[in-house]
C-alpha cells in the first residue's frame, strides 16, 4: 500500500524528522529517477502519510505498466501514460544527472509542476541509514553474545545429565493438593518445583525455580539437591531477577528458558537451547526430565487446576486462573513433541485433574478413597511394586 510502512531486510525502517519532507506535503507526486537516489530516497518518502507518492518513471519505460518500484507497491509506468492519468502531478527529481533532459521531457507531455531531491534529504536519509546499520549491528551483536552465554551456561548446567536415566522412570513434583495422595516411589528420581520441597515424605534429586522469593532461596538452602535457577533474559520484571549471592548460597547452577511468547518451538538439545516455558516453571522441569531420556515420565501434583495448593495456601490469584489456557495448550505442545522426538517415553498423570485425558491416567489409591464420584472400575491404579527396579 502507497504510504505504508516499509521494511528492508526484515527491519522496519525509521521515520526521518516531518520537518525535511515538508515541502513536498499536499502535493500530488511522480518520482522520476529510478537509479541510486531513487532507491535510496523513495522507501522512506512512501512511509510519510503526509506524502502522497503516487508512483514512479524513467527515460527508459516506455508502457502504461512495467510493474512495481522495490517493495514499495508504487507502479511504474511511462511519463506519457502519467501525463494522461494525472496532469495536475508534480514530478519529483530523484535522479542525479540530466535534470534539464528530464524537466524538458516533462514539459514535452504537460507537466509544469517540478521538485527535486536535495542534498539535505540526502544527508538526512544517509544518516538515518547509518543509525538503522548501527542498530542492525547492534542486535547481531547481542544475539551472537546471547548465544554464547545461553550454551556456555546450558554445557555446564545440563550436559552431565545428557542420557543419565535413560530406560528409568523420572517424577515431576508439581504442588497441587492432588499432592497430598501420592507417596514416593522408591528408586525413582524426583524433579520438583517451587514449594515442593516442602511437603513431608517428598525428597528431590533435581529442583527447578523461576522466580526471585527471598524465603524460599533462604529456605532451600538447608537442602541438598540439585537446584536449577533461571536467569531469564533482560524483558523479565527486576523482581524475578535471582540475586547473585542467592544463587551461590544454594550452589545453584543456571539456565534460561522461553518466557516470552510466542512459544512455538521445543528443542530437544537443551545444551543450545532455553527451555520451554508456556507460563509455568513445570515445563522447564518435563523439558529437563525429557533430556535425560527415561521410559516413563510421572506427573505428580501437576493438576493444572484453579484450586489451592497441596499445603493449604489460597486459591489461586485471577492472573494465575488465567494462565490454565496457556498449560493446556502447553501440554498438548508436549504431547506432540514427546510423540515426535521420544516415541519411546511415556508420560503418566498421578490423580489428574485439569490433565485428565491428556496422558496415561493413573490414580492412587488414596485418591480414589476421598474421590467417590470417579468410577474405580474405570480406572488404572498406582502399583508401587512395578517401580521398585
């Protein structure tokens, strides 16, 4: 569309200052000129909504249409075919040399009207184009230096446990009350979250945090487990940021992850890569756990549910009751990697809740004793003994 915003090379290019276009504004324009000055100048006057560029010729176009200008949409077409389309036009010089040839033929087919490029809206757009080259460099630099970060800190947070517990069974430990019916599996490592390291009877091998709460980095450290903080990219809010001192209190190793939409693709080389994150710290632990390549993935309190938590702590906030949509859709995102990527790993949900359905259910027990309303016969119960090994 004639005025639209223009991109090159993938980067929305920016506005110069109203004040050097001024002099063009309210007037109906033909560019003449498609060389160097033209491929310079013409991107950034279609952007102006004050300019009204209506498209373009040279000596050489000799048709009523030779097609379009660059990615700006405007048409090209022979100054005779403008002549009889728009009359009234003022044709804009956007050539270097034979500025008189150019006024001469114009004036040949009716054209009066004539403005021309000037060296002040030269400078001005090469000056802009350095800043734009500045702010390209700039970004290049960043996601090079990013990426360096990302696998130094990933090499030496993950790699150990490429494979580690292949052919085993791994648990997530979420902290919903369905929580409170599952006791542990003998043998089995346990990956948990947040407060799960708080529930009796619970002891983890791996923990995994997101966000900054002084308590609880004050709290975990009277545990001994292997503990992942995320240190998240430079968008996230100053109060998630872990504090150095936290981290190494808890010999804390780190790791970043995907907290910004979209969320659209999962990586299974986690030493390269952040972690998925679909608005929830469990899918860092399931992409973890997948990483180090077990039959079976057990997701224990993972009830992705508006209710309180497995020690009584409230209902959830309206924000957080929010974010159910996104889990879900997580979740299914998982579904299709796992079946893609590790067709061998089978995921099970212990007592599920809002995941009834999405997985392999299998209830406890316990849960079903305080659960009339699910038909047992319907159901697959927890075997401890068939873990054991």
């Amino acid at each position: 569309k004639r005025n639209a915003h223009w991109y090159k090379g993938g980067i929305k290019m920016l506005r110069l200052s109203p004040k050097i276009f001024s002099d063009l504004y309210g007037k109906d324009l033909i560019a003449y000129g498609t060389g160097n000055m033209a491929k310079r100048m013409i991107p950034y006057l279609v952007q102006d909504p004050n300019i009204r560029l209506h498209g373009v010729t040279n000596s050489r176009v000799t048709v009523d249409d030779d097609g379009t200008f660059l990615e700006t949409g405007l048409p090209i077409r022979s100054i005779e075919t403008w002549a009889r389309l728009m009359p009234n036009a003022t044709i804009l010089l956007t050539a270097f040399s034979g500025i008189s040839a150019i006024i001469e033929a114009c004036k040949n087919v009716g054209f009066q009207n004539f403005e021309s490029v000037t060296w002040e809206k030269m400078s001005a757009v090469a000056e802009m184009e350095a800043e734009i080259a500045q702010t390209q460099r700039t970004k290049l630099l960043e996601q090079f230096c990013f990426s360096n970060e990302l696998y130094d800190v990933h090499k030496a947070s993950f790699s150990e446990f490429k494979g580690c517990h292949r052919g085993k069974t791994v648990a997530i430990v979420g902290t919903g009350p369905s929580l409170n019916y599952y006791t542990q599996l003998a043998g089995v490592p346990h990956i948990g979250v947040n407060t799960s390291f708080l529930k009796e009877g619970i002891t983890l091998d791996y923990y995994f945090i997101t966000h900054y709460i002084p308590e609880l980095c004050e709290n975990l450290k009277e545990h001994d487990f292997i503990k992942f903080f995320d240190v998240g990219i430079k968008s996230r809010k100053s109060k998630d940021q872990f504090p150095e001192y936290a981290i190494e209190e808890n010999s804390g190793r780190r790791f970043f992850s995907l907290s910004m939409m979209p969320f659209t693709q999962i990586h299974t080389n986690i030493e390269c890569y952040p972690l998925m994150a679909y608005g929830s710290i469990i899918f860092r632990a399931i992409h973890f756990a997948l990483f180090t390549r077990p039959k079976k993935v057990l997701l224990v309190g993972c009830d992705c549910a508006a209710t309180e938590h497995f020690n009584g702590f409230p209902y959830m906030s309206y924000e957080e009751r929010s974010m159910i949509p996104q889990w879900i859709y997580g979740f299914k995102n998982v579904r299709r990697f796992v079946s893609l990527h590790y067709p061998d790993t089978e995921i099970v949900s212990i007592n599920p809740v809002g995941l009834k359905g999405m997985f392999h259910d299998i209830y406890t027990e316990s849960y079903l004793d305080t659960h009339p309303e699910i038909d047992r016969e319907r159901c697959e119960t927890l075997d401890p003994s068939s873990y054991e090994k």
